[in-house]
C-alpha cells in the first residue's frame, strides 16, 4: 500500500522509487547506521542487515528493493569474497600448512557432517538443501581478526593456524557451493558430475596461471592508480563471469581472483587502500542492506519453525567449531588458550555464509520452493549475529591473557626505534623509493617516515623550489592513500648531502633510501658526488636502489652477502628489513654468502624470522660475484651487501661493483645496501687521513695479491 504525503504540492510516496532519493537514503543509512549502532554494541554487518529490514517491503516500507540492489548487490558480494582471498595471508598459511590444513578440515567435516544429520532429521529437508546449509556452518570469517592485531599477538601460532584454516575451510565451503548450485543450473546428466570438475579445475588452472602473469604484465606498464583499480575490478568479475559460463557460481570466480592477485597487491600499498575503501564505504553496505531488505521478521517471529531452524543453525554452527578446534589442540599439544584463541577466530559467521544462503534462496526447484526458504534466510541473520558476538567476545578473553602472558615471560629489551629518511629530489624514482620504504618499515612504529627535499643555498631558484614542493605532495599523496603518516621537510643548505645529514641528525633517523645516481657524462661517477659523500659521512645503514619494474611485481630478491658480513653492527637490522621485504611482498628471498656467514644469516632468521620463504646458497669467493649474472632475471631484484671503506667487511673488490653492474646487471632492479656503522665518521678522520679514507684498501689489496700467489704456486 503506497501512502502519500501532500505539501506545497510535492507527492512523496513510499516506497521511494526514484533513483536519486535511493541513492541519497542509502548514504545516509551507510553514514549513519554505523554510528548509532556501534553505541548499542551491535556488529557492523549486523547494523547494516538490520537497517535494510527497518526500510524494506517488511519493515517501514521506505525503500523499493529495486534493479540498483541487485546491480550493487551482486557487486558488493563479489566484492566481499574478492578482498576475502586478497587478505588471506598466504605466507602465514604455507609456514603452518599442516597444522592449519587439519584445522580447516576439521572445521569444515565436523559442522558439516552434524549439519547434513541435524538438516535431515531434526528440520527434515531435502538432501541438496541439506548439504547447501551445512555447509554455510562450515564457512567462517575472521571478524574479529582486527583484536588480535590491537593486543599485537597476530604473529602467534594459534592465530596463524587460525587465519590458514579459514583459506582451507571457505575454499571448500565455496566448492560444495558451486557444486549445489550447478546442479540446478541446467540439465543433469549422467556426465554432469564429470563435466563439473573438469570444468572447474581446468578453469581454476587457468584463473592460477594466467591471472598473476596478466596482473604482473600490467603493473610493470602502468602505474597510475585509478587505471589499476578498474584492472583489478575487471579481473574480478572476468574471473566470476567465466566460473557463471562453466555453470558454477561466480563467487567461487571472485575468491580464486583475490588469492592468485594478492601477492601483486600489498596489504600496504595505494591499490590495497582504494580496493577496501571503495569496497567498504560503497558496494559491500549496499549489499548488506539489500540482504536486510528480503527478511520479513514477522515470519521469523511468527513461526515456530522460524525460530526452531535459527537454533538449529546457532547450536550446530558453534558446536561443530568448537570439536574442531579442541581436536587440533590435542593433536598438536597446544595451550587452552591457544584453543579458546582459535575457536574465538573461526565461529564467526559472515561473507561466504550470506554468499550461501543468498544463492539458496535466490534457486527455485521444480517444484516452485526456494532451495533454501525463509525460515533460513531469517535463521542465518540470528546466525550472523549471535556468532559474531561470540567470536569477538571470545578472542577478546583469549588475546588479553595471551598478550598478558606473554608480557610476564618476555625479559628482551625494548625494540629499537627506527626511522626512514626519503630525499625525493627526482620525480621518476619518487613512488619506487616511497614503496621501498613502505615494506621495509616497521608497521608497529608510527611516525617513521620523514621524505626530505634539499634545495641547494647557492644556487636556489623559485622553480626549484616549486618542484621539490610538489614531490613532496606527490610523496604525502603515496603515504596518505595507505594510511601512513609521513613527515615532509622543505629546507636551504649549503649543498645536498649537508641538507641529508643535518636532517637526519634532527629527526633521529636510522636509514636513509635514496635513488641510485644516472651517469650524465663519460667523466661522471657511477655512484655519482651526492651518494659517495653521503657514504663517507654518515655511518647510518644506506639503500642505494634502482628499480626497473614495480616494487609489488618483484617475484624474488636475491641477496649476494660478503665474508665476515655477520660482525658489522647493522648485521642483524638489514636481515629485517630483507625478512620484511620478502613477507610483504609475498616473494623468496634467497641469500648467497660465505658458508660461514650463511650460518650465522639462518641462525638469526629462524629464531626472529622463521615464517620467511628463504633458500641459501654458497658463494665461496667473492670475487664470483658475476656467476649470479644467470641467477637475477628480469622480475628479481639484486641486493648486494656492500661496506664502507675501513669496515670489517670491506673488500677491495668492492671497488669493480660500478663496472660489474653497469656491464653485467644493466637490466636488473637492483640495490646496493650499506650496512649500519658503530660510531662517527667524523671521529675517524685524521691529519694523516682528512678525507676518512682509510689505508685498509690498500692493505686489502696487497694482502689478497700475496694470498693469490702463494695459492697459485702451492
């Protein structure tokens, strides 16, 4: 029934039908639904399904559930198993495959086994409607992930074991979904079976191989943002309109996008921000209020059977994750905490639970019933909320002892702190040095990034000073669209490399990154004047980087290490940061040194770092540098451990790197990393030395020249 309101003239009726007043009154409700219902203590998803309910065709009857839901409906479901792949972290799941393999399994056999039983005896529905809402309680999302990471406790076992599970559980879950939904897509044959799991493996091949070749191809050529956005979303729905041609679901499609695409896509990067923004501010509330819009409470509180299905479904769901997990905890002799921890992350109901009753409900049998009705659509609501209640107030408990426990057991020091200073002198390395530094900060420490721009005293100008202002918007942009605060500087020195140190003694910085120099004449130096005094008068840890290709296409960093690297103080601060570097960007790092330096490199990186993809390889001599020449190709980047001269570490061969790169590693991103000095270059000059140059390489070369001869002639 429509009612109309008369005033000076202006027929309002309700439902609202035209599209601009929908538009506006679904910003309003995603603007303010979260606001009033966070007080009440209520879920985000739950608040936003509730808001649906109170406008629909059930509730006040405020909106029309038209063709713009369904349009923004299907996108933000699409959206929502998307970043569901692309935020599974994939590093966490291969160090504990095993263990997270059998919770998923378990996670998955148990609710879905008392689930079939419970359906079919207790609720009395038919076989593929059973199975369908089994598995809805097998699926589970990490909604209360975010409270692990506030207690700092998300490096913990049971929550790795937890976050791997839910790649195992939801991928399986997706599976059982395409299947029962394929099945009442079109005519099933003897054959249908077969022709099924061909169809979806030859596919999901393809999605694996082709998708991350494709996405790397064109990150590498194009780097504006908006342009890799509307890549991204394209590959999305390539990927769910090619599993809806085979005749599965396209959310299955959608997933398989997120996990093959988020190695090209850092958790902390431009893209990544706008991805979960444009997801999370749009689409995925659109989705949810759609969702709403289709409960009618009266049925859920007018039916017995309503509110027998929705208990049902609360008791199974719980109860089957809850063997799940004291089962894993008894096979692997973990702590009850550890158990409670991981049964608190993986009874959350949302993404791919909604996904499965919405395309239950949306499929109708032969019969004219929907495959799954309304009672389960209103059941999976309480569902929803009852869940995410429970898993949230459970990790809660379980993070907070566990963080306190760990603060009793931890006698290590305070973690040093660490600053990254960035000149962005020059516009084309600007977004490759910012993203360089973007993965190797510690995430832990705010304020850590300060970009500098020196202009020179003697020769300033107001165009030169116009163009280092606006590098440094361009480099605020880059930090602000990943929600890092940086600290931008603007000064007058005397010359460049005196702004850099004056610079980074008032901020109290720890490493500088700056672009590797461009030779502009036959006489010009490789490092170039602004590296080589920096160098020699500041023994802070150095990146020298050139990247040819996208930081976040990288696919491996090779690390070539010289002999007695392991007794430099920086030792152990550039290993975090390659660790760093590697985790981040989903890549292996692979370590070439002296056996006894490797030693000491695999010592540190399984007591600090253990969860790094890493391999070693000898590299007796340093002087076989160049038999990496076959190793570093073209999607690799190159970091060579270089030293200061007069360091432990400092070989004169070091001196040939300028011609072994330009000859041999033209083609390659590459970096050259000075590891942090004890000390003052300033206290070690001398009247004898007055430039710091000391007389070791001399010493070095007269020494290998006599240990050279006398191997020759032994």
């Amino acid at each position: 029934m429509k009612e109309v309101l008369d005033f000076v003239n202006f027929d309002f009726h309700l439902p609202v039908t035209d599209p601009t007043w929908i538009f506006f009154l679904v910003l309003v409700i995603i603007l303010f639904a979260p606001i009033v219902l966070e007080r009440l203590r209520i879920p985000h998803i739950i608040g936003m399904i509730l808001a649906g309910v109170v406008i629909g065709e059930h509730g006040f009857n405020i909106l029309a559930r038209d063709s713009s839901f369904e349009l923004f409906g299907k996108v933000g479901l699409y959206y929502i198993m998307f970043l569901a792949g692309l935020e599974m972290n994939m590093e966490d799941f291969k160090s504990i495959r095993v263990k997270a393999t059998v919770l998923g399994l378990l996670a998955f056999i148990f609710p879905l086994g008392i689930g079939i039983w419970t359906n079919l005896h207790l609720l009395g529905y038919s076989l593929a409607t059973s199975v369908l809402l089994a598995s809805m309680y097998a699926s589970h999302t990490l909604i209360a992930y975010p409270i692990v990471i506030r207690y700092g406790i998300n490096r913990q076992r049971a929550v790795s074991i937890a976050v791997g599970g839910t790649a195992v559980t939801d991928t399986l879950t997706l599976l059982v979904l395409a299947v029962v939904g394929g099945m009442y897509k079109g005519e099933t044959s003897e054959m249908f079976w077969i022709w099924l799991v061909l169809k979806v493996v030859v596919l999901s091949v393809v999605i694996m191989y082709a998708f991350p070749r494709i996405g790397r191809w064109f990150f590498r050529r194009y780097s504006d943002n908006v342009v890799q956005y509307i890549f991204v979303m394209a590959m999305v729905f390539l990927g769910a309109g090619l599993m809806e041609f085979v005749g599965m679901e396209g959310i299955l499609g959608a997933f398989l996008a997120g996990l093959v695409l988020n190695r090209l896509i850092p958790h902390v990067s431009p893209l990544m921000s706008h991805l979960e923004f444009v997801g999370n501010a749009l689409f995925i509330p659109y989705f949810l209020i759609g969702v709403g819009m289709l409960i009618d409470v009266n049925v859920l509180f007018g039916h017995i059977d309503s509110v027998k299905v929705a208990v049902v479904m609360i008791i199974v769901a719980l109860l089957g994750k809850w063997i799940a997990s004291w089962l894993t905890q008894k096979i692997y002799k973990m702590r009850a905490l550890e158990r409670e921890l991981m049964f608190g992350l993986s009874n959350a109901q949302a993404a791919a639970t909604l996904a499965a009753v919405l395309v239950g409900y949306n499929i109708i049998l032969p019969n004219g019933e929907r495959l799954l009705n309304e009672d389960v659509l209103n059941g999976t609501i309480l569902l929803i909320l009852v869940t995410c209640v429970v898993s949230s107030f459970i990790t809660e408990h379980a993070a907070k002892r566990i963080a306190m426990d760990d603060a009793e057991v931890s006698d290590e020091k305070a973690q040093e702190k660490e600053k990254f200073l960035i000149p962005v002198a020059n516009p084309e390395t600007l977004e490759s040095l910012m993203s360089l530094a973007m993965v190797v900060r510690d995430e832990k420490q705010p304020d850590n990034l300060v970009a500098l721009n020196v202009i020179n005293d003697n020769n300033g100008s107001v165009k030169q000073e116009m163009r280092g202002k606006r590098s440094l918007e361009r480099a605020a942009q880059i930090a602000a669209s990943t929600s890092v605060r940086l600290k931008t500087v603007s000064r007058f020195d005397l010359n460049i490399t005196t702004g850099i140190l004056h610079t980074a003694k008032e901020y109290e910085a720890t490493n500088i990154i700056i672009g590797l120099h461009c030779k502009m004449s036959i006489v010009d130096s490789f490092f170039g004047n602004l590296t080589e005094n920096l160098l020699k008068n500041t023994y802070l840890q150095v990146m020298v980087a050139r990247f040819l290709i996208p930081v976040n296409t990288l696919r491996r960093i090779i690390v070539a290490v010289p002999p007695k690297a392991e007794f430099e103080h920086g030792f152990m601060k550039w290993i975090t940061h390659m660790c760093r570097m590697s985790s981040r960007l989903g890549c292996r790092v692979h370590f070439y040194a002296h056996p006894q330096t490797l030693g000491y490199i695999r010592g540190y990186i399984q007591k600090k770092h253990k969860d790094t993809r890493v391999a070693y390889s000898e590299l007796e001599d340093w002087d076989d540098l160049l038999l990496l020449t076959g190793q570093v190709n073209y999607d690799h980047l190159l970091v060579i451990i270089s030293a200061r001269r007069g360091s432990i570490s400092y070989d004169s061969a070091f001196e040939r790197l300028p011609m072994q790169i330009s000859k041999y590693f033209n083609n390659n991103s590459i970096m050259l990393l000075y590891p942090e000095q004890k000390g003052d270059p300033n206290e070690s000059l001398s009247f004898s030395d007055p430039r710091g140059w000391a007389e070791t390489q001399y010493y070095d070369k007269v020494g290998n020249w006599f240990y050279k001869w006398f191997k020759k002639n032994s």
